[in-house]
C-alpha cells in the first residue's frame, strides 16, 4: 500500500480530507453532467437546429459549465486557506513556523504517489465503506512556553515529593538493619567469649560478611538517593529559571506595547483633551472663589 511518510494519526487526517475532497468532486461532477441534461431537455428539441442555433448553444452551455467551475475552484481554494489556517493557528499557540514549499505542489512525482495512495485507499472495501471522522480539535491553551514550564515543574516537585517518601522508607529499614547489626555484633560477642572452635570461626565469619553486605547495600542505596534528588533539584531550579526568563520577556513585551501606544495619535489626543478639561476646572474653581464672599 502507497504511503505518505506519515504518522498514523496524521495519515488519517489526511485520508479524512481526502475523503472530504472526492465528495466534493463528485458533486461538482454531477453539476456539471445536470448542466448538460437539462441543456437537452430544454434546447434539443428540434430535429434539425442551424449554425447560428448551435452556435448559441454551445455558447450558454460554455457559460454555465465556466460559471459552475469557476465557482467549486474558488470554494476549493478558500478551504484550502481555511484548512491551513487551522494548522497554523496550533503551530503557533507552541511558537513553531510552518513554511510550505509551493513548488513541490506541482513535483509530478509526488502528485502520483497522492494519487496511487488514494487509490489504494479508497478502492479497499474496508477502508471505503468508512465514515467521514469529524474530530474536534484540541483546546488552544494560552499559557505557551510557560505552561509546559509549570508542568515541568509540578511534575519535578512531585517526583521530588516520592522520593522523599521512598528516602524516609529507605531510611526507616536503615534503622532496623543497624539495630540488626548491633544484635548480631552482640551475638558475635557473646559466641566468642562463651564458645570456641573452628565451628564458631565459621558461624562468626558469615555473621561478618552478612553485616558487611548490609552495609554496602545501605551506602549504595543512600548513594543513589543523594544522585537523584541533585538531578531533580537541579532540574527543578533550571525549569524555574526558565519560567522567570519567559516571565521577563512578557514584561518587557507588555512595556513595549504600553509605550507604543502612548506614542499613537488616540493617546495625545486624549491627553490633551484631559489637560484642556483640568485647565478649565482649575479656572472654574478660581472664579467660584472668587464669588463665594459676595454670596
């Protein structure tokens, strides 16, 4: 089966359009044949029809077919944009540059292998007995860069969170393995001075290596905590870094735009009207001050 080079779920999205495409070329197709039809229904009525007659014919039908064509065209093209217009507007809610490659719209090599694909598609009775799929698309979020760094962090500070609860249990068999330790080391003390032998040896020797690969195990597990919380902690700090650097850019965005529109012609329009109204309040109140001894 021909493919596009795609994911599945981008193949899919792709095969809905075109599901979309081939209905609307079939209807313009039966436009087009309506056209014809009632072209003889209405006019071809006579058995004999001169120059003049067919000339006159042929040209209506000519008007029609170009009027119905020209304006399925139109209408393909403005879904198009319409379609375009969806994918870009996700691309940059997430800061990303879509760029189209206009040539390759007419590379005739690409255009067969579109066209191989969508007849291996749709020539499938599994595949062409299969409903349009109309989803919805996913909510825009406004938060951008700053939200995925939100996530990141409240998803650091919660893996944060587990590992401390697992430290603390780790820390918890610690304090039994050690009380385990002292226990042996006493049992070790009391063999030696009550028995002796080449048994006891023995039984004092396990005892030993059996403290001994608790202990290893404990350093070697406290050694891997202390790693992974400095990667985490050091994660967390980069991704707040980050936050108050976006943070800082939508200040100085916010500031910029701020100044630009003081700078507009609205804005000292306005001030000045406010500076002429507080001048005439101002002279309002010096004459009412003037007046208010005589009343």
């Amino acid at each position: 089966m021909a493919e596009l080079g795609l994911n599945d779920h981008h193949q899919n999205e792709v095969i809905n359009y075109m599901r979309f495409a081939r209905s609307k070329r079939a209807l313009m197709l039966k436009t087009v044949d309506s056209c014809f039809q009632d072209l003889k229904d209405s006019r071809l009525v006579e058995e004999t029809f001169t120059v003049d007659e067919v000339s006159d014919i042929l040209q209506g039908l000519e008007l029609l077919v170009h009027s119905e064509v020209e304006s399925e065209l139109i209408n393909t093209a403005h879904t198009n944009v319409l379609l375009l217009q969806q994918l870009f507007s996700q691309a940059e809610k997430w800061y990303l540059k879509l760029q189209m490659d206009i040539s390759e719209l007419e590379n005739r090599e690409l255009l067969d292998q579109v066209a191989e694909f969508e007849r291996s598609e749709f020539t499938s009775n599994k595949k062409a007995n299969t409903e349009l799929i109309k989803p919805k698309l996913a909510p825009l979020n406004e938060g951008g860069s700053s939200e995925l760094l939100n996530k990141e962090i409240a998803r650091l500070s919660e893996e944060n969170e587990k590992l401390k609860a697992r430290l603390k249990t780790i820390e918890t068999q610690a304090t039994s393995a050690l009380d385990e330790k002292s226990k042996i080391e006493q049992a070790l003390k009391d063999l030696q001075k009550t028995q002796g032998g080449q048994k006891e040896t023995k039984d004092i020797n396990s005892l030993e290596k059996t403290v001994e690969s608790l202990k290893s195990d404990f350093e070697k597990t406290l050694n891997d905590r202390s790693a992974n919380q400095k990667y985490l902690e050091d994660n967390l700090i980069s991704a707040k870094h980050e936050l108050l650097r976006v943070q800082e850019q939508l200040s100085l965005t916010e500031k910029e735009l701020e100044k630009k529109f003081q700078q507009t012609g609205a804005y000292r329009n306005m001030k000045d009207i406010l500076t002429k109204k507080n001048d005439q309040i101002k002279d309002l109140r010096k004459r009412l001050l003037k007046h208010e001894p005589e009343d």
